[in-house]
C-alpha cells in the first residue's frame, strides 16, 4: 500500500520513463536566441545561449527528438536567416504535428506602419543584424521582425499543420519597457525604433495597451477549422523591461525561459495551458517579481495538444560513471540541488518511510535534468539501474546574495564592504547584484543611503548625516530578512493527504453574496492575468482538497522579499486556522491592498498540527515546536546561511503542504 502521508517533494517528477510511450516524430521545435549582438549596434550582450539549452533539454524530457530541434542563435539569427528557418520547419512538417517557436533576446517597438495597435506600436523581436538606434534614412527598423511579419509566417505554418496540429510560440523578450534604475540585465530598451516626432505624437498613448497581442486580429489566434490552434507565452507586458534571473550558481536565464523549461519537465498528463501557465506565473513570481507574464490563445485546451508526457514519482539511473558515481535522470528543473540525499530502492517500493532504501547517496553536481549521484557506499550497477530512486532529504541548493555597494564616503564604504562580505552567503558582485546600497535623494531631497533590490525595489533608506552603529544593525536586519524572503520563496512541498488551496475574493464583487459556493474569485483578463488594485480590500477563502483536517498559516511575500504572516493574526490562534477535508472556509480577515507595485505571492502553508510560525520568530530554542516551526526560525538567523552552503534540509517527515498563488498589484 501506498503510505499517503509521505511528503512528496515538487522536484520528485520524472518524465523520461514514459517517452517512448508517443511517437518522437511528430514534435518539432524552431529555437532561435540572440546573445551575442554585434558592437556596432549598440545592444548589450544576455545570456541567450543558456536558455536554448534549458529549453531543449526540456522539450527532450517531453519527447522531441534531437533531431527535430532546430537552432538558430547569435550571428546565424539574422533577419532573413529567421524567416528562412520559419518557412523551412513549415515546409517540412505535416498536418497533425507539433511545433514548437522559442525566441530569447532583446525586444524592441517601432512605428506602427498599418495602425492596427492601439499604442501606435509594432512589438519586435530583435534579430542579430538589426541596430538599436533609429536613423532617419538610414536605418529605421526594416531588420526587426515585427509582430505583424511573425503573424503571416505562423498563419502559413498553422495552415500547413492544420486543425489538428498545434503551434505554441514563447517570446523571452520584452516589447518595451518603462525607466529603470536597477541593476538586472534587461531584454530590450525603452527607446523605440521611430522618428522623435513619431514618438512625441504617440506618447498620450503609450501606456493604453496594457497587454502583449500577436496582434489585433483575435481570429488569429483562435481554433478556426482551417488553422492549427496557438498558443502564446510572453515573458512580460507589453509596457515593461523583461529581465534576466540567476540561479544559486551564479548562471543566468531569461525568467521565462526557466519557468517555462521548469513546468515543461514538471507537467503533469491532461493539464490545461491554463493551468502551465498558472505555474509560470507563481514561478516568475519568485524569480522575477517585477514582470507581468502574459499569455495568449485557447487556454483551457491540453498541453502539446494531448500529448504531453505523464510523470512517475521516481527517478531512474541513466548510465553510471564509476562504482559509486551515478547519473540520474532528475535534475535542477526537478528540483533537485547539490547536497539533496537521495535514496535507491527495489523497483515498485512506494513505502519508502517504513523501507530501507538499498543505498543512499549525495547530490554532487545538478544539470537541468540530470544529476551526478556519489553513492555512500559500492553497489552492483545492474541492481542500481532497477532501482527507483526518491529525495530523502531536499536541499535547497547555495543561497548566495549578490551584493554591490557604491557609496562616496570612503570610509564608509569599506566599514560596510568589511561587515557584509565577511558573510560566506553574500558576495561582492557589482555587475549582477541582488541587492544594491548606494546613495540617493529620498522625497524631501535629503541625502540617503539606498537598500535596494537589482529591479530598484527600494527597502529601506537611512540618513547619511547620522550613520551609526544602530543603523549599521538596522541595515544588518533589512538584508537577512530580504535573505529570509528568499528562501521562503523557493519552499516547495507537497503532501498526499494535506491538499489546501486558496482563493481571493474581491469585496467590491462579493458585496450582496451570501453564498459561499457563489462568490466571485479574483478574475483573469484575456492574457491569464489576475491583478488587483492598490486600495482595493479582499477576503481570502481557502479550500481542503485533501483527506484529512489541516491547520494553516498564510504568508504574504512582495516583490522586494519582504514578508508578512498575515494568518493568523494577532487576535487569532493557531487552533483557529483549521479547515475539515472538503470544507470551504471564507476568513473574517480583511485585508487592503497596498504598494509595492508588482508580483505579489502569496503562500499557503498546510499542516496536520497547529501551526503558529509568527510565534517562532524571537524563540529559538524552544524544544516543543514542530520541525518546520524550527526550519522557519532558523531563517532568521544570519549562521543559517554563513554554514550551511548546500547542506540538505531533512524535509522528508514533515506533514506539510505548500501552496504558493500569484497575482498583480496594480495602479
């Protein structure tokens, strides 16, 4: 029997054992990235190349073959070479296929030439051979690959893959994007490839459109009889930087390239784009909080058009490179890091809390979706390769914080360079930092120094003309609590029989709803966007799923990684925070909507025990809380991360089950 009550860690997902259940043939995919622009066009260099790896390894763990992956990157992917590649995967594939387009790099607007957007803008994607400044009557645009052009090669593409073919088309770039002072690498520019009279003339109406569109023509993007259905997965809106994130090795990606490679080796048979795209959401939540993903198309129809690839709970060995090193088929998508401990069981054991695993091993080094296994002790490969292998103590992998400091008082500089890099967690990074402290005006114009995040997130400011050491100690708290956001962020559990969710119910749409069955969740707009307005004030209702009662604590994460427990409250017990299984609990508890703007998460933390994790903090020590109780106060402490590096949480007895909901706040 299945023992329910073992925590299934969300990176314990394999998808390679079932890929010879479908036909390789009939998934195509056309992969172009830009990285590498060349200098004379004045486009700064991202790190494309490691987002059309990310992607292709996660279309292989879907069952694409290698050799229907094509890629076109840096000075291959011109213009022409682009459009040539479109026609050429058209021309090669045949009705009833699956394709998908990926593009990573920069993005750019230009002047509308036929009026069909409503901001008086095409949306680009910038090939390598097209410059970033706009010349009158030398160079106005005519390499960019508009939205427009993008539309007729796809439409010919989905009339030769017909009705039921299907064509899914992710832009990890941004279209435009609004001023920023922070420090992450962005994917386009604010300036548009257009005359400064057509700019001026179009300013009024730059911000109207809201949302990315392939264009306006919604035919196109619909299921017509003729046509292979599409799907559109944009990195941001239409009025914003979309910026690259960096993992816990210091690599970095295109924030919808991970989360969607993640999601792809994750998906689970039968979901929905709707659903995929739920996930991104919560993903880019935590690694790009100041974007707004976008989607387009029919949502609600199953991933690669009922074909994706189920899951097992397990993963397998690959091949072997020595007597105790092995490779396993799970890697960082899977979330599965360096120091996880992993155990080998006979194949077919479920139980794995009440047997004894046949070897454990180390993680030693994690790719995306493979791992290098150091086995405790030699075992017969022939046995291994037939085991089924399960995390039995996650880690959640180096957390380093990259940090810059750039003040003018010398002294003061390297007071503060001193105290901070003596932090084995926090790192002196000031190309790609994480956190930045410099000098800046506040609101009355006096002089300040800034703690802020890479996307100018600002967290606190402190007097320049008083900086002692009681400052030093408040700057000290601000950046381990920024540090605590961060791994709050990447917890990630899951339980068979605790299964909490939660839904935002909007006061100003629930006013004459008594009915609990009958109340309006907070909506999506067309592009699977939930946003909510600062001012607004909401109830949360949260819903058991699962088989058993379950007590819960909500925490509120802004897009800065400051934290709030919202639940419970202060006049509130942990032993009020229950909900029975099937029960349906709409909570007293109203809460406004403030600033900052962006993506705000929202994680629900489930447990068969009363839960109190706003009593932790301040009590360390205290023997009679429960494990994650104590795992939630050790994030306070600042030895958590100067020691541990990659050491493994042991996870693995907790009853606890994670839910994690994302959604906009907005102006």
């Amino acid at each position: 029997m299945i023992n329910k009550s073992i925590i299934l860690i969300s990176g314990i997902i394999l998808q390679c054992v079932l890929i010879f259940a479908q036909p390789a043939g009939n998934k195509k995919a056309l992969l172009i990235g830009v990285g590498k622009y060349p200098v004379a066009g004045a486009w700064p260099s991202l790190n494309s190349a490691n987002d059309l790896k990310l992607i292709k390894d996660a279309l292989q763990n879907q069952g694409f073959a290698p050799e229907n992956i094509s890629t076109v990157a840096d000075d291959q992917a011109t213009k022409q070479n682009i459009i040539t590649a479109i026609q050429s995967k058209t021309k090669e594939v045949k009705k009833g296929d699956i394709v998908f387009f990926h593009f990573s790099g920069h993005g750019q607007q230009m002047e509308d030439k036929d009026g069909d957007e409503i901001d008086g803008y095409d949306e680009c994607i910038v090939p390598y051979d097209s410059p970033k400044k706009y010349q009158s009557g030398v160079y106005e645009g005519q390499n960019l690959l508009s939205d427009d052009e993008l539309n007729l090669l796809f439409r010919d593409l989905r009339k030769k893959l017909g009705s039921s073919g299907h064509l899914i088309v992710s832009l990890d770039a941004c279209h435009s994007g609004t001023g920023t002072r922070g420090a992450a690498t962005g994917r386009g520019t604010t300036e548009p490839m257009a005359s400064p009279e057509y700019v001026q003339k179009n300013t009024r109406n730059k911000l109207l459109k809201e949302n990315n569109q392939i264009n306006n023509n919604q035919d196109d993007l619909s299921s017509a009889s003729s046509l292979a259905p599409m799907i559109a997965f944009f990195g941001s809106a239409q009025n914003q930087i979309n910026y690259e994130m960096t993992d816990d090795k210091g690599e970095q990606f295109g924030s919808l390239s991970y989360a969607l490679a993640k999601y792809l080796v994750l998906l689970k048979k039968d979901e929905s784009y709707r659903g995929l795209f739920d996930k991104i959401k919560v993903e880019m939540g935590k690694i790009a909080p100041l974007q707004q993903p976008q989607a387009e198309g029919d949502l609600d129809i199953e991933v690669l058009n009922g074909k994706a690839l189920g899951s097992a709970s397990y993963y397998k060995v690959v091949s072997t490179t020595d007597d105790d090193k092995i490779i396993i088929s799970g890697g960082f998508l899977h979330g599965i890091n360096e120091g996880a401990v992993m155990g080998f069981f006979k194949s077919d054991t479920r139980d794995i809390e009440n047997t004894k695993p046949i070897v454990t091993g180390k993680v030693s080094k994690s790719l995306s979706t493979s791992a290098y296994i150091t086995l405790d002790s030699v075992m017969d490969p022939e046995l291994l390769k037939e085991s089924w292998i399960f995390v039995l103590e996650k880690s959640m992998g180096n957390l380093k914080i990259a940090l810059k400091i750039d003040l003018s008082d010398n002294v003061l500089l390297e007071k503060l360079k001193a105290k901070f890099f003596s932090y084995k967690f926090i790192v002196d990074d000031p190309k790609n930092p994480n956190l930045i402290i410099d000098e800046r005006n506040d609101q009355n114009g006096d002089r300040v120094i800034s703690l802020s995040t890479d996307q100018n997130y600002v967290i606190e400011t402190y007097p320049i003309s008083n900086f002692n050491s009681g400052t030093l100690a408040k700057l000290n708290r601000s950046i381990i609590k920024y540090a605590q956001g961060v791994s709050i962020r990447k917890l990630e559990l899951e339980n068979e029989l605790i299964k909490l969710s939660l839904q935002i119910i909007p006061l100003q749409l629930n006013r004459n709803v008594s009915n609990i069955d009958s109340l309006v969740t907070l909506p999506q707009d067309v592009t699977g966007t939930r946003k909510i307005m600062v001012g607004d004030t909401f109830q949360v209702l949260i819903i058991n799923d699962g088989e058993k009662p379950a007590y819960f604590n909500l925490i509120d994460l802004q897009p800065d990684n400051m934290f709030t427990i919202l639940l419970p409250a202060k006049d509130q017990t942990a032993e009020e925070m229950k909900i029975l299984p099937g029960q349906k609990k709409l909570l007293p508890n109203q809460f406004i909507v403030g600033e900052p703007l962006g993506n705000e998460l929202f994680k629900l933390i489930a447990s068969g025990k009363p839960l109190d994790l706003k009593s932790t903090y301040g009590t360390r020590g205290n023997s009679s809380r429960n494990p994650f109780e104590k795992l939630m106060s050790e994030f306070e402490n600042v030895e958590f991360y100067n020691t541990r590096g990659s050491k493994p949480l042991p996870l693995g007895n907790m009853d606890i089950n994670i839910f994690s909901e994302s959604f906009i706040i907005a102006k």
